[in-house]
C-alpha cells in the first residue's frame, strides 16, 4: 500500500509540473466548503473536488485502476475529472462578493500579467480546428468511407502515424493494430505495423514487408500518405485502391482475412 500511495505522490506532482493551479484549485475547494451556504453549491464545488483528491491519493484506487486493466502511466487521467477551474473561479467569486471594486482590480491586474505572457494558442503545437470535431478532415472523410455498416462487425484499418491520434476519437468501429502509444517515443513500444508505417518520404513505404504486417494483424484497410512513394505498386500485392481524399490513397486488402 505504501508503494502505491507513493506512486500517487509522484504522479501528482508530475501531473502539476511547475504550475501551482492544481494546489490553487485544491485551497479554492476547501474555502467553498468552508465558506459557501448552499449545500448543493457546496457539494458540487468543496466537497465532491475535496473527496475526489482523497480518493485520488487513497492506495486502493490505484491498485483498482491497474487490475482493471488499464494501460501503464495513465493514472493521472484521474486528474481529469477535478474541475479545477470552475472551482478557483467560484471561490474567488465569494472572496469578491461584497468587495466589487477589489475583484475588479484584481481582475485588471491579472488582465496585465497575463498580457505580458506568451499565448498559448500561438504555440507551434496548435493548429485551427478544421471542423467541429476538432480532428482533421481526412479522418473524418477516411473514416466515413470505411466504417462497417449498422450491425456489421467492426473493421481493423491501418493508418499513418499521424493519423492514429483522432480515428478513435471519431469512430470506436475501427480498430487498428497500433495507437499513439506507439507513435511516442517516450512510450519506448514496438509493433511491426507502425514500423512498416511511420517511415519518411525519403524511405519509402516498404509495399511487401508492410502488407506482411498488416496480414498478420488482419488489417481489411491500409491507408497511406501520398507523400510518401512506395516502392512498388501496392496493387501487385493484392491491395485494391478505392479512394484518394485529402493526400491519401484508400486501399482495400483483398486478401486480408478477417
């Protein structure tokens, strides 16, 4: 129990990195339920945040978690269910009831700071949603044209890399051989798929080692990048193209079974 409470610590703070919002939201939860008179208010915003973190912590919540069958490193998902902001913003809320001409200094002068620091969404890493899914159009588009019909069982596909992030976001009736786990080298996983996939334009996709892999985690679908050549045509080892939308080639495995 000891070792697992302690892994709880480690995720914690891993989780909060050098921010203090998280410890912010977890004394903005205990003057909720200090301070707030409406006992569902206070319920929903003190006491249910306060016990959800003690539950977090509590040893038997992580050995659950992992006999269950969930993957490894993935504790911190917990996490995700603390609604941190809505907590900091209803406690300070009640700090500045009564004292509006406080709060709204505060609230300029945190208009101030944050100015002064680097955007967000002016990072590399974010892009302009394409749709109100949120994920690109190629999966969506892709995915359309794949998916098994009502009642049909579900279809295993294999995609490129970077495509791997939003197929199960969109559609859980198609499954493939390999996720983003495998993608990300801090995983350190290995699966024969995605080395045959995540190759550069200046390798090329390798047609008969990859179709090999894809057999033999019976992939119906193999969609590739345009971009990328191949080194024969995939038709000759019985891959039937039915599309090509937004930079990529839909192929069918004739072969494949299922």
């Amino acid at each position: 129990m000891k070792t697992y409470f302690l892994s709880n610590i480690d995720t914690f703070f891993a989780y909060c990195g050098k921010g203090i919002l998280p410890f912010l939201a977890i004394a903005a939860a205990v003057y909720i339920l200090i301070k707030e008179k409406s006992i569902y208010k206070k319920l929903i915003l003190g006491l249910f945040p306060v016990v959800y973190i003690v539950i977090f912590f509590f040893p038997l919540t992580r050995m659950i978690f992992e006999k269950v069958g969930m993957e490894d490193g993935t504790y911190y998902r917990m996490l995700w269910l603390f609604p941190m902001g809505c907590v900091i913003a209803y406690a300070a809320c009640i700090i500045f009831y009564g004292k509006r001409r406080i709060g709204i200094a505060a609230a300029v002068l945190a208009i101030i700071v944050c100015s002064k620091a680097s955007l967000v969404y002016r990072s590399k890493y974010i892009t302009l949603a394409e749709n109100k899914f949120h994920i690109p159009n190629a999966v969506i588009h892709i995915c359309n044209l794949i998916e098994p019909n009502e009642g049909e069982p579900r279809i295993r596909a294999a995609f490129p890399p970077e495509l791997v992030y939003f197929v199960r976001q969109y559609n859980t009736n198609i499954m493939m051989p390999y996720g983003r786990d495998y993608v990300e080298a801090q995983w350190d996983y290995w699966n024969p798929v995605c080395e045959q996939m995540n190759v550069t334009s200046d390798d090329g996709y390798k047609i008969r080692d990859l179709v090999k892999t894809t057999r033999e985690s019976k992939c119906m679908y193999v969609i590739l990048n345009m971009s990328i050549p191949t080194d024969i045509d995939p038709q000759e080892e019985g891959l039937a193209l039915i599309a090509q939308m937004d930079g990529y080639s839909i192929y069918k495995d004739l072969k494949a079974e299922q």
